[in-house]
C-alpha cells in the first residue's frame, strides 16, 4: 500500500477540517456516495447501525431522522461537540475504531465511509473491531482511498499547490493510505468478513477541483452544500468524468466501496 504525506498529520487536518465547517444537515442526495451505497444494504429498520467515523454527520442524522436506531462516534471531539449541539438527541460519541467500547456483535449494520486509510497504525486491529461488533450475518460497506492514477494526480497538484504558497513540506507527516482493491479485500478476508463486492466510486471527482468544471451552484466551493448534495459537475464536466469512468474506473475513482458480510454464527 501506498503512503501519502502532507505538512500536518492525519488527526490535526481532521480536526481543522471540522472545526472549519457546521455539524452537517442530513444528506439529501441518495443517488450520491455516501448515502447511495450505505442504502445497498440499509433497506430497513431491522436493526441497529453503526457509523465509524461519522465526521460532521450528514449520514448519521439522515438515518437517525427516518427513526432508525443509530449510533456513530468519531476520534475527533471538535465533530462530536458539533453534532450534539445541532441535535441532542444523537446518539453520537468520541471513540476509536481500533478499539470500540461496544460488546460483541452489537450491531446488523457497520458503515465506515473514509475511515480505515487514515490509520497509520492499527489497521488491522480496526477491521478485527468490526468484524468482533458486527452481527452474524450483519453487513458492513466501507470506503477506501485508490491507490491509481486519480489520487496520485490528487497528491501531485496538493505537493505543487504547497510549493506554490510556501507550505512545502518542511515535516512529511502521515496523511492517507492508498491501497488496491486486492490489499483491502485481503484484509477483510483475513478478519473473517465474506467480501461481496468492491466498486470504484468517484466521491470528489478530480474535475471538482477545477471551477471551470462544477455545476453552476458550485462554483464557490462551500463544503457543507458539496456534502449535502454531492460534488456536482457542470454536463461538459460530468460527461468527461462519465467517459473517463466508463473507460478506465479503477484509475478514474478516487475510492473504493466494499460491502462485506460477517458469516453467521456457527452454533
């Protein structure tokens, strides 16, 4: 798996980031990542859902506002505080992946969207944790950061924006991993999980990082409206990420979603 580094490491970058934008409304879009994939395996109210790493909280309050029993945490206090003061009634709270507080198989549904290849260390103890709170016969779907052409592209124009603003990297700190589908299949695999299937998603297209590119509304880059509603491309933007997508996807993604399945318990 590849490395990427920047400036700042991994949990201060989190912490800016949430600190800089509201708790987030309840995601509108279900035809966009994350909400599109959580909803391949959330179809109804049977059972309590997890959301590690729920960040600002766009999916933990969509389902929580259909009255479905959920619970997130997230190891960034700034992101708990803000959703707790946007609605109190969350059940939402500071926690880590690598080492939950929840009893065994404590939940039928596990959604990590952008979680796992922030870990420097620990990743595997991670996926063991999920694996040890999910049920049997429970579903996981999860996300990944690339390792192809996309993210690399991603992290070149980042290193040349640095260099460009005087922010070169004086201190290479950890910042993602990047991993193939067969290094995170592998994973899953090793922790007992039954992978089903692994789709390249384009989350924030690289087009989206060019103006010229994003649909009218977004123009301005507003965070909370892109969170909302998706990353949404002008048409000509949207048709070349589509052509793009269509003939290289592994390389034209910017994630990876798995769905996976904890096998049922053997009596």
């Amino acid at each position: 798996m590849r490395v990427t580094y920047r400036s700042k490491d991994v949990k201060s970058y989190w912490e800016d980031r949430w600190s800089s934008i509201d708790a987030d409304a309840p995601m509108e879009n279900v035809g966009a990542y994350p909400l599109r994939y959580a909803n391949l395996i959330i179809q109804s109210n049977d059972g309590p859902i997890l959301e590690a790493g729920c960040g600002a909280g766009r999916i933990v309050r969509y389902y929580h506002n259909l009255g479905f029993t959920v619970t997130g945490f997230d190891y960034v206090d700034t992101a708990i505080s803000k959703l707790k003061s946007a609605d109190p009634t969350l059940d939402v709270d500071i926690g880590d992946i690598r080492n939950l507080k929840y009893p065994d198989q404590a939940f039928r549904y596990i959604l990590a969207f952008g979680l796992y290849h922030n870990l420097e260390t620990g990743l595997s103890d991670a996926i063991n944790e999920t694996f040890r709170v999910l049920k049997g016969g429970g579903w996981v779907c999860s996300s990944f950061r690339a390792d192809n052409i996309q993210t690399r592209l991603v992290d070149w124009l980042a290193h040349m924006r640095a260099k460009r603003t005087s922010q070169h990297y004086s201190v290479r700190a950890f910042h993602k991993l990047n991993l193939t589908k067969s290094e995170y299949a592998t994973l899953f695999r090793n922790a007992g999980f039954d992978v089903q299937a692994i789709m390249p998603v384009e989350n924030m297209p690289i087009l989206y990082k060019f103006s010229f590119f994003r649909a009218r509304s977004h123009k301005i880059f507003d965070e909370s409206i892109g969170r909302k509603e998706g990353y949404k491309l002008s048409r000509l933007g949207g048709l070349l990420q589509s052509f793009l997508m269509y003939l290289f996807p592994d390389q034209f993604c910017n994630i990876y979603v798995m769905i996976a399945k904890r096998p049922e318990s053997k009596c």
